[in-house]
C-alpha cells in the first residue's frame, strides 16, 4: 500500500512537472511576442520621428531623441489641454456675464416702457 500510494505520489509530481513546463513554454512564447511587438512599436515610432527629427544632413536620430522629442510631445499637448481648459472657463465666465447683462437690459426695458 505504502507502494501503491509512492506511485501516485510520483505521478501527481509529474503530472506538475508536466504542467509546470507546459506553462514554463506559453509564458515564455508570450515573452517573445510581447518583445517582438516592442520592437515593432520601436521601429514605427522611429521611423515616424526620424524625418521630423533628422537634421539638415539627414542624420540618423539616437533613442534618447526620440524618447526627448515624445516627452516634448506629450508635454505640449499636455499645456494644450490645460489652455483649453482654461479658455473653457473663460467663455463660460463671460457666457454668464453677458447673460446677466442681456436679462438686466430686458429688465430696464421694461421698465421704461412701464414709465412711458
């Protein structure tokens, strides 16, 4: 019996073995897609910033500049927003006031027409 219940023991580690390498081979046929779609999306990214980066000589551009152009990139559009934002709040400001001024001009309107 002691026997018997070694076997399946053993059995059970190899089945976890099994599994244990069966999910050893999808992490790392995951691994190499996710580098190979980084790779890809570092290729896009340089060839897209290449032309607007390259100097007059036509210049290969490193990396680091056009991680730098990205990040000057996201900061404008970053300041954009804010602005936006900003002139928003603006034009509803003066929405308001106008409004205000419009209902008073009614107001005082009316009450001429009530003094004639």
């Amino acid at each position: 019996q002691a026997e018997e219940e070694l076997k399946e023991a053993g059995a059970r580690q190899v089945l976890q073995l099994q599994e244990m390498g069966r999910r050893e081979r999808v992490l790392r046929a995951d691994l190499e897609r996710a580098k190979e779609q980084l790779e890809s999306f570092k290729t896009q990214v340089m060839g897209f910033c290449s032309p607007a980066a390259a100097g007059v000589g036509g210049k290969a551009v490193t990396e680091q500049q056009v991680i730098e152009q990205v990040r000057q990139i996201s900061k404008e559009n970053q300041q954009s927003h804010e602005r936006e934002k900003c002139l928003q709040e603006e034009l509803s400001s003066r929405l308001g006031k106008e409004k205000k001024i419009a209902d008073n001009m009614e107001m005082l309107k009316k009450s001429l027409r009530e003094l004639q």
